[in-house]
C-alpha cells in the first residue's frame, strides 16, 4: 500500500478516484436510491447487456469480454430473482451495485462495461424500459375492466334507472347507457396510455453523461436489441428530460379521476338510500363496532388513491420545473412518485376489472327509482311540441302538471287522463304510451342515445373496437 492510500479513508470505488474522505455516513444513506431504484434492476441488466453486445459489434469490446459480461449479468439476474443478491447502500444506486457485483464476479472485465456510458443515459434507459413495461401491463387491466363493462352493459341493456343532473332526478336511462358512459371515459385514458408510450419508447442510451462519447457507438444496435422505437435526438435532452414520465402521470391522473368517479356511484348505489348495486362480499368488509355494516372499501380506497397519483403528478411537475441541462441528482427524486403511480394505477384496475362481473344489480329498485322523480316529465313536454305547442309553453304547461303532481303525491303517469288535461286539453289516451319508462328510453333511439337497441350497438362497436388492439 503507497502512503497515500493507506492514509484514505474507504472511498467509493466506482467514483472515489478524486476524493480525500469518505461519505458523511449520513450523507451515503441521504443520497442513496438503492432501496427504491433496485424495482429496475431487470430493465438495468437488459440494458447492460445490449450495451456490452453493442461494444463488441463495433470492436471496443472482444467477443470475449462480452459473452463473459452477459453470462455474469444473467447470473446476476437469477441472483436477484431468489432473492439472493445483496444489495448495499454504499454503492449508492442499483446500476453501481450491479456493476460491482459483476466485477467481483468476472473480474477486471466487468470493469469495461460500463465505456462509453454514463449513469445517466443508464439511469433515463432503465426508466423508460421500465415505464414501457409498466404500461404494456395497465393496458391489459384497461382491457380487462373494458371487457367487463361491455359484458355488464349488453346484460343490463333493458335495465331503467334515474339518470341524474345534479344528482336530481332527470330522464330515465338504460343502466347500460351509464355504464358504457364509463367505459367511454377508459376508451380515452387508453389512447393517452398508448401515445405516450411512443414518447416513452425511446432510447436515450449513447448520450453517455451528458454529450454523447467518443467510442464509435451504434446506437441503432443498442435501440434494437431493447425494442425501442425511436432514438432521442440530442444527448443533453436525452439525459435529463423526465417529460415522459410526466406525462404518464398526468394520463393517470385522468384515469383515477375516472375510476373516483365509478368509485363514488358505486358507493351511493351500494347505499341504503339508493340501493342499486350489491357489491359482492369478498369486495367489502365489516365494522368492528356496527354488525349490519357491510362497506364498499374498494370503491372508498380507489377514490381515496386518487389523491396520491394526482400528488405525484405535482411533484414531477415540480421536480422538473427549473431545472438547468443537463442531468442534475434532482432526477433520482422522479422514481417513488412514478412507481407509485403505476402501482396504484395498475391495482386499482386489477380490483375493479375482478369485482365488475360481480356486481349484482338491483333492477327492480332501479325502476323504482326512476319511477319517481318526474323522470318522464320531458317526454311530456315533448309530446306537446309533437302536437303543436311551442316548447317554452309545454315547458311550462309541464311544470304545473308537476307541481300538482307534487301535491297530490302522484307522479306524471299515476294521473288520470282528465287531471292532465286540466294543463292542456291537447292531451289525450296516447299519453300514457309516452309516460312509461319504457316509451322514455326507447324515444332516445339514435347514436349515443339510451335506448336500449343503442346500448346493444354501442356495446358491440365497444367490444370489436376492444378486440382490435394488439
Ligand atoms: N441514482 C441516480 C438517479 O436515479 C443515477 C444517476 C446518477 N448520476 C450521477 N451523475 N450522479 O438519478
């Protein structure tokens, strides 16, 4: 050992070339990502792998040094995989800590792996290789709760209920209607989903620290071999840009804020007071003080989740904001709100495609419901217009008809012919056909309108469209 050294405390071995101390021991743990980052590991080795199988393609590394690299990092990998590996802070990030391993593993070449890169294009490689992943397994929860809306609105196409402004009773609607109204809000969050993948599919490997290297890299091969469709164009952007991730937040954002809104008529419909839908057991449970109490937590906690996607969503938003070229540590703060997202997103999508089938419908006190409440008052107001009246006076002619109704205790179609004549002597026998439920929704017969016949369509241009994606 020369002088100087033995005098050096234990330095950081892939960095601490230029440093006379060692980390603060607080510091090492502050500015570590390990425990968190270590959820990449498998993007890290696939990318490592296409690295070292690119450097030997253009001659800077041998055939050699790479088959030994791989057959280390799959060794690694199957190490990792049984849980076997162990993972160290003081070697700061899940990309060092497979680098040492490796070395310790094949020796001095495992040193020559990481030429021509950087952490940071192998840091912004690895995200979106795990983003990418990521999204390819939301979308087929996406497709999964689909399927099991249009299952649920083509068996409940004939099923009336209120349909609600202002959570006040307006028109009669088929329960199908409402549900593939829900599924239309999933239709789009899976087309967001699916376009910001292709700005997440693309590789910012080869931009090594920060502009570029000066080995003779081939960035198609290493963008190939990773399934990348596309190569970011310039290094300084390349490593520090976090937009894709930002933009998969804001996707799901929007798609929570959709499932709140499921959430939220679920809870009301699983109510007393409403009593439409019976959520099936093993998706709710009790009260530990109340013995009647049967509570629909999935719902609660999916709308309670929307809160902390919306949150990451203003952090990287935040982390992003000011941010000078190129890459800054800042960027190691983009991975808990990301893998948070996903997570949440990915099993809030699990739990309602499971419970969808389940949900057992209570079509008679729907009907009821939508009974009450007038709900058919505008189908009288139209009927007026068929015959001659202008609409703000059958508007009005209606609202009396109404408030009588509210009098007597008696809904539109409870009256007899004479009563409703009292508001207008147009009236006659064929009334009755336009007060039912039934006459209601089937008048609303044209694209996008509630009719029965309409959910069965809609419900298999749904179905043909979900059948297409890829
Ligand atoms: N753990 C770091 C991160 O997540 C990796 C990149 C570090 N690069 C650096 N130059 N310190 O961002």
């Amino acid at each position: 050992m020369s002088d100087s050294s033995k005098n050096k405390p234990a330095q950081n071995i892939q960095w601490g070339g230029r440093f006379t101390e060692a980390t603060d021991a607080f510091v090492q743990v502050f500015t570590a990502s390990v425990d968190f980052d270590q959820k990449m590991a498998e993007q890290d080795i696939n990318g490592s792998i296409a690295h070292a199988t690119m450097l030997a393609e253009v001659g800077v590394l041998t055939q050699e040094e790479k088959t030994t690299i791989i057959e280390g990092l799959e060794a690694i990998r199957l190490e990792i995989r049984n849980g076997e590996f162990e993972w160290s802070v003081a070697l700061e990030d899940v990309h060092m800590n497979i680098e040492a391993r490796l070395t310790q593993r094949i020796g001095i070449t495992g040193k020559k792996l990481h030429t021509g890169r950087s952490r940071n294009d192998q840091v912004a490689t690895d995200i979106r290789l795990y983003l990418r992943d990521a999204i390819d397994a939301i979308l087929c929860e996406l497709t999964r709760l689909q399927t099991g809306l249009v299952d649920l609105a083509e068996r409940e196409a004939d099923t009336i209920m209120p349909g609600f402004t202002h959570l006040q009773t307006a028109q009669p609607v088929t329960f199908g209607h409402h549900i593939l109204a829900w599924n239309e809000m999933l239709f789009r969050d899976y087309e967001r989903l699916v376009d910001c993948r292709k700005r997440v599919n693309r590789m910012p490997l080869g931009s090594a620290a920060l502009a570029g290297t000066t080995y003779p890299i081939d960035r198609s091969i290493t963008a190939r071999l990773l399934g990348f469709d596309e190569i970011c164009e310039n290094s300084l952007d390349g490593v520090s840009d976090r937009d894709f991730a930002i933009e998969f937040c804001s996707a799901a954002a929007l798609a929570m804020t959709h499932m709140s809104r499921f959430s939220e008529e679920l809870v009301l419909w699983a109510s007393a007071q409403f009593d439409f839908v019976d959520l099936p057991d093993r998706f709710c449970t009790g009260s530990s003080i109340m013995p009647q109490k049967k509570n629909p937590d999935v719902p609660e906690l999916v709308r309670g989740k929307t809160g902390r996607v919306n949150g990451h969503l203003i952090s990287l938003l935040t982390l992003m904001k000011s941010q000078c070229l190129a890459y800054n540590k800042d960027n190691q703060e983009d991975k808990e709100p990301l893998f948070d997202t996903v997570d949440t997103l990915f099993n809030c999508l699990r739990a309602y495609a499971d419970m969808m089938p389940a949900i057992q419908v209570k079509k008679d006190n729907m009907r009821e419901a939508a009974r009450r409440g007038f709900s058919t008052a505008t189908d009288l107001a139209d009927y007026l217009v068929k015959k001659g009246v202008a609409f703000r006076d059958s508007h009005e002619i209606v609202g009396k008809a109404v408030g009588y109704g509210v009098a007597q205790k008696k809904d539109l179609a409870e009256m007899s012919l004479q009563e409703l004549q009292q508001f207008s002597d147009i009236i006659t026998d064929d009334v009755f056909q336009v007060l039912t439920l039934e006459g209601s929704v089937n008048a609303r017969n044209h694209l996008g309108g509630t009719a029965p016949a309409q959910v069965r369509a809609a419900a298999s241009r749904a179905r043909a469209k979900i059948s297409a994606r890829g």
